[in-house]
C-alpha cells in the first residue's frame, strides 16, 4: 500500500498479572483504519520498555503492509524523545530505540510524534483489551470500535 499513513500505538502494562498488551493502528489521510496489530505478552517489564517494544511492533506492522510514508505517533513522550534525539541513546532501552530507529530507516519516509492520550485512545484501548484478555483478539472488540467511530467523528 502506498501514500502516507499515520500510525498510533500504546503499551498496557498490568502490574497485578504481570501481563502487557501491545496496540498498533494505522490510518490513510481520510482517516480510515487501515490495518492494526496487537501483540499479548505473558510477562511483562516496565512500561518504558513494553511502549519501545510497541514502537517496534508499529514499524513491523509497515512493513508488513509495504507503506513508504509514515508518521509514527506515541503518548509516552519520553520514548518520542528518545526517537526524536540527535544523540545516540545510552538508556536501559538504547537497544530497542536502535531497533525502532533501524526499521525506519527501510521505510522510505517515516517521523515521529508525540500526541496527549486523547489523540492515542483507539490503541490505547486495543492495548488494554489484550492485555485484559487470554484469548487471542481476532476481531476489534467493541470498546475498540466505539474508539473509532468517535475518532472519526471528531476528525469530520
């Protein structure tokens, strides 16, 4: 698929179970969701790095979909920051902001931005669907989808 394509994703963490959800959604220039990920991790670290372990799902997912143009957006301003430096990282999560960096190198236009968590709901809420739910997410749960269709009707 080419053309631009804006890109949100959030990580959940659940201290209790010590699970994390990954949630990644992609969305053409009209604001259509076009493709989306979700990754459920068993054990789950700090929240630092389950967001720099999103990032990398969210690149993954451009790949995947062959999209050349990217704007990645996050609401974990410290990894946008990091993403963002002209100075290499030299934090616990150096390793997985050179792994975010080196995929966006093989895509032919990608950015990274920062957006407050209200511009980061619909991940956000696939985020914690996974990480609530054992059960592989086959199909956008409502709460998700609700999320969408109030993104989209704020955006027309």
């Amino acid at each position: 698929m080419t053309g631009f394509i804006k890109i949100n994703f959030d990580g959940a963490v659940d201290k209790v179970s010590n699970r994390a959800g990954l949630g990644v959604v992609g969305r053409d220039l009209a604001g259509n969701y076009v493709s989306w990920s979700r990754i459920h991790l068993k054990f789950a670290s700090d929240p630092e790095h389950i967001e720099a372990l999103t990032g990398i799902e969210a690149l993954r997912l451009a790949r995947r979909e062959n999209w050349e143009a990217v704007e990645v957006e996050g609401d974990y301003l410290l990894l946008i920051n990091k993403l963002c430096a002209l100075n290499k990282d030299l934090s616990a999560i150096s390793h997985l902001v050179d792994d975010i960096l080196s995929l966006s190198s093989l895509i032919s236009v990608c950015s990274f931005s920062f957006t407050k968590r209200l511009g980061n709901v619909v991940a956000h809420n696939l985020a914690r669907v996974v990480v609530e739910n054992l059960e592989p997410v086959l199909v956008l749960p409502p709460i998700v989808v609700d999320s969408i269709v109030s993104d989209i009707s704020a955006l027309r």
